[in-house]
C-alpha cells in the first residue's frame, strides 16, 4: 500500500491524498504545477486545494501576481482524526438510543477458546458504570496471573467499580485482600453449598458468561435479561453478606 493509500485511512479521498503528497514534495506551488506533477486536471486540482484547506492541511501564499499553495505539517492530519472522534462522541448517545430499545430481540453473540474468553473480559471495560460479577479463580489459573493483572489495571484505570461474589476458596480469599485498592467489594460464600465452575458478570444491558471447562464465551445482550439478572444478583448480595456475617461469628467463638 502506497502513502497515497494509507492516507485514505485517515480522512481524505484518493486525489486529496495525492495533492497533498505533491505539495509536500514540492514545497509553494501553483495549481498547474501540481496539475502536471499529479495529472490530475487542473479545475479539479483547485477544488481539491479548496478541500485541503478547509481541512487544515495546506496555506496560501503569493508570489507576485502568482497564488501558490504550501503543505501543513503532516502533524496536522491528527486534528482530523480528533475532529471525527468528536464528532463521532456526539453521535453516539443517538446511536445508543436505536440499539435494540424495544428489548425484544436479544443479541448473543459467541467466542471460543482462551483467546475469545479474553475478548468476552475486554467487552466488560467498555461500559463506564458499576460492574457485578459472581466469580471463579479460573481467570488466573486459565489465563494466566499476566492477562489477570492486565484486565485489573485497565479496569481501575477507566474507574470502574466491581461488586464480587465468590467462592471462599483460598484464592478468592487473597483476591478480597486488595478490595479497597482495586475498586471493588467482595463477598464470600460457601464453596461447599456455591461450587460455581462458571462466571458471569452483569453489566449496563449485558451478561458476560465464562465456561473455563467448555472453553468458551457469551455475551447476551439485552435489556429485559439484563435488568432482571442484576435484580438477581442483588437478592444473593444481601444473603452472602449475611452469610459473610455467620462466617465472622463463627470464626471468633472458635
């Protein structure tokens, strides 16, 4: 893929590119210069040139009776990019609203191996709210302790809280240790009576669900589903921390 190509990719068309990429070379400029240089025509060369100059990325000078045109710093390509992510930014909230409002059709979608059960942990770091997950040690041990601490980190780092339950397994236990650190609350339950071989985490409209055994990943997204899980989780919230409660008293009259 030629320069030209590549520029395509971030906001111009083919013959914007190429001007660009003649004025560059050739430093001031008039049209039909850059016409024989390019090949392209020289009427349209001024109105790529008008094009270019709305965008930032070239100036007018003159020479004489003569108007030439020099090139802005290529540097000057990333307020393009920034202009369309904010552009974008403001259009989202839109886009949002058409996505499956009528909560009446649920998308799931599917994800194999470690690699896609890594995909279906990376989705829950796209929603900004509070995060609700019933938990395994499966992604430390399946995943490896590097992509645990990396998902932690990028959590932490975009703010998101977490409410855990788990297993009280000796490595659920450690993993409570660094609660207030780590944003998040974790509450304990009997891995004799809760043996859960399975995660599943809640959040915004979505269910993420990790089967480490079956080497897979789902994510369902839907609304009505949604709302109704958390209504769930939080009803085994308040027992686990009953629970949590018996388990502090036991341990301090033995």
């Amino acid at each position: 893929m030629n320069l030209s190509d590549q520029l395509t990719q971030f906001g111009l068309n083919e013959k914007q590119a190429i001007v660009y990429l003649a004025l560059l070379e050739l430093g001031a400029s008039s049209a039909i210069n850059l016409a024989k240089k390019t090949g392209i025509l020289r009427t349209t060369v001024y109105d790529v040139l008008i094009e270019l100059e709305k965008k930032g990325l070239l100036s007018q000078t003159k020479k004489g009776k003569k108007r030439l045109f020099l090139a802005e710093g290529p540097e000057n390509l990333e307020n393009i990019l920034e202009e369309k992510k904010e552009k974008l930014a403001a259009l989202m909230p839109a886009l949002k609203g058409l996505l499956n409002t009528s909560g009446t059709k649920p998308i799931v979608r599917y994800y194999e191996g470690s690699e896609g059960i890594k995909e279906v942990y990376r989705d829950t770091l796209k929603y900004k709210g509070e995060l609700v997950a019933f938990v395994t040690e499966n992604i430390i041990s399946k995943l490896g302790q590097d992509f645990a601490d990396e998902y932690k980190s990028k959590r932490v780092k975009s703010q998101i809280t977490v409410r855990v339950i788990g297993p009280d397994t000796e490595e659920i236990k450690e993993y409570k240790k660094t609660d207030q650190k780590d944003l998040k609350e974790t509450r304990l339950v009997s891995r004799e009576k809760f043996p859960f071989s399975i995660e599943m985490n809640i959040y915004g409209n979505k269910l993420a669900f990790m089967s480490f055994s079956e080497s897979l990943g789902l994510i369902v997204e839907s609304n009505e589903i949604a709302k109704n899980m958390k209504f769930l989780f939080e009803l085994v919230w308040k027992g686990a921390g009953k629970e949590s409660e018996k388990q502090k008293e036991d341990e301090y009259w033995t």
